[in-house]
C-alpha cells in the first residue's frame, strides 16, 4: 500500500459529541506544532442526532490554529471502528492520533505523535499517559480499582517496548495510516467494531493492537504523550460501570482468542513451518495419551492455524485463522 506523507491526521469519532467536543477542540487548537510538521483535524461525524457538527464549527471558528486544517466527514455506519476507517482513508497524512470527543490533549502530544512514528518503522501503535479529569464533586470510591477500564493509567514507568503487555491505551493511541487499513482490511474484518450508539460495546483498539503483535509489529509506550480523559458524573455511576463492565467482558473472550494466537506465534514464529505443520497431528496423539508434555489445546490450537485447509472452531478463531494466513502465505493485501 502506498503510504501517505509524513504529517499528523488527528481523528476525532463523534456519536452525540455536542456537550463534549468544545472542551476537547480549544486543546487541540492549543497544540504547538512547529511549521516543518503538517498536521490536520478530521471530525467524523458518525450518526449523531444532535448538533454536534455546529457545536464543533462555531467552537473550530473562534479558536482554530493557522497552521491545521479542520475537515468534518460524515460516516453513517455506526460503531467506533467505522468511524476511524473511515477517517483512516480520508487522512492526509501517514501518522494518526485518535482522539476520543474527550479527550483533552497536553499541548505537545501532536509534536510527540510525530516525533515517536517518525523514529522507528517496527512501532505499530503507541500511547501515553492518561489522566483522569471530571466535572463531579469526588470519584466515587471505586473508581480507583476501575479507572483503567475507563482508558486511565500509566502503563509502565518508562518509555519504551510494551509489546508484551499487549495493549497501549486506545484513547490517543496513535498508528500509521497505511498499517490501520491493512490490518482492519475488510477481508478479513475485526471481531470488535467499538461503541455503536449507546451500546457500550469495546475492545476494538485491543483486538488491533493484538493483531498487530500477530504481524510482529512493536507496541510502544512513551511518557511524553499525556492527556486528560474527561469522565462526566454521568458515567460514574455504578449502572454506566456495570453496562461498561459487560462490554468489556464480552470483548473479552475474543481477546483471549488472540492471546492464545499470540502466545502460540510467540512460540512458533522461528520454526519451520510446514515441518511443525507435519509433526502436529503426531504432537496431538501424544498430548492426548498423556504421553507428551505438551497441552493438548496449544497443540490443537498449533495445527487449527497452521493447516491450509477448513477445521472447526470458532467465529474468533476462524476470523483469527484468515488474518494469519494473509500474513503467512504472503499475500498480504495492499
């Protein structure tokens, strides 16, 4: 795939945005970006029924940087992951930032973006640091056991490869532009498409992190990309954590689908594979006998992604199976 100039798109996925998107345009007109660094904001507008849009362009007008240009583009499928494809092939530019409508962002998160996808081409995605910011009078007391289901959190004490946690924070996570199309590419679409609506569905930017590991791209965490992600009383509720919860979970037995993948990969990637491939139903009889170390469901596991042909398993496992063979066989879609 032909990749777009070096330069910063930043995405923003609104769905009834209005009350919110004020707050997080003034801190992205306050970003200070050096001349030599083309950069852009693309509003995606997906579904809403409010007046979003004009919220977004009156705010834009009496605030907007010279050196950014402000775009809104209509996506009328709902569900996050829609939305930032969408937004994916409007870019300008091969670097993305996707904020979230609350997303507030320190004043060099743009610079940083650029600097950190700039430096190494095995980076496939990375965040930062994420703050917490709301309008209610006090967290309620769970919300320090919770807050990083919320996208709150420092991942690690230092910058540098977190490929083996298997996640950046997906609010401001940033990527390139040619890599986000290829790996949502449609033929082999992703199980987790993100919030739709109201629906408090998730774990899109974790499915995609997670398929990046499976194309051996680096996760990367770096301090100096920071943020405040504004958490309104409305969703310190114990009714809007519970239904956040149930989302998460949901996701998450699909993403222990791709850990398992992950693992096995891990295991396997400096192996010959047609020869594992010939040894695996002999691996399976052994593991099933108790004659053999090895767990039977990694051996299954093994030979369910490595055989060239159909074998039962699951929705997650089946969509797992065509995103690795894409890779495998080298016909890696462009």
């Amino acid at each position: 795939m032909k990749k777009a100039p070096h330069g910063v798109s930043v995405i923003i996925c609104c769905y009834n945005s209005s009350k919110r998107i004020g707050d997080t345009l003034r801190h992205l007109a306050n970003q200070e970006v050096t001349p030599d660094v083309p950069w852009e904001i693309l509003l995606i507008n997906n579904a809403s029924t409010d007046d979003t849009i004009l919220t977004a362009m009156e705010t834009w007008a009496m605030c907007a940087p010279s050196n950014a240009v402000f775009r809104v583009i209509t996506e009328v499928q709902p569900g996050q992951m829609y939305a930032r494809k969408r937004g994916a092939r409007e870019a300008l530019f091969e670097f993305l930032l996707f904020c979230d409508d609350d997303n507030w962002l320190h004043k060099d998160y743009v610079m940083h973006t650029y600097r950190v996808m700039q430096q190494d081409d095995s980076i496939g995605a990375a965040g930062g640091r994420n703050y917490p910011v709301t309008n209610a009078d006090a967290y309620p007391e769970w919300f320090e056991t919770y807050k990083d289901k919320y996208a709150i959190g420092i991942p690690a004490n230092a910058s540098g490869d977190v490929s083996h946690k298997g996640f950046v924070l997906g609010a401001g996570l940033i990527t390139r532009k040619s890599l986000f199309l290829l790996i949502n590419h449609d033929t082999y679409p992703s199980l987790l498409n993100g919030r739709n609506g109201n629906s408090l569905t998730t774990g899109d930017d974790f499915e995609y992190c997670k398929r990046l590991l499976l194309w051996d791209f680096k996760l990367y965490f770096d301090k100096e990309l920071e943020m405040q992600h504004f958490i309104p009383r409305e969703r310190l509720t114990i009714d809007y954590r519970d239904r956040l919860m149930a989302g998460i979970e949901q996701a998450g037995k699909v993403l222990y689908q791709y850990d398992r993948a992950i693992y096995l990969h891990r295991k396997n990637r400096r192996k010959n594979r047609w020869r594992l491939l010939f040894m695996s139903p002999f691996r399976l009889l052994f593991s099933k006998a108790g004659l053999s170390s090895r767990k039977f469901e990694d051996e299954w596991l093994t030979f369910y992604y490595l055989a060239p042909f159909e074998l039962k398993g699951s929705e997650a496992q089946a969509s797992i199976k065509s995103f690795l063979t894409a890779k495998m066989s080298g016909h890696v879609l462009s």
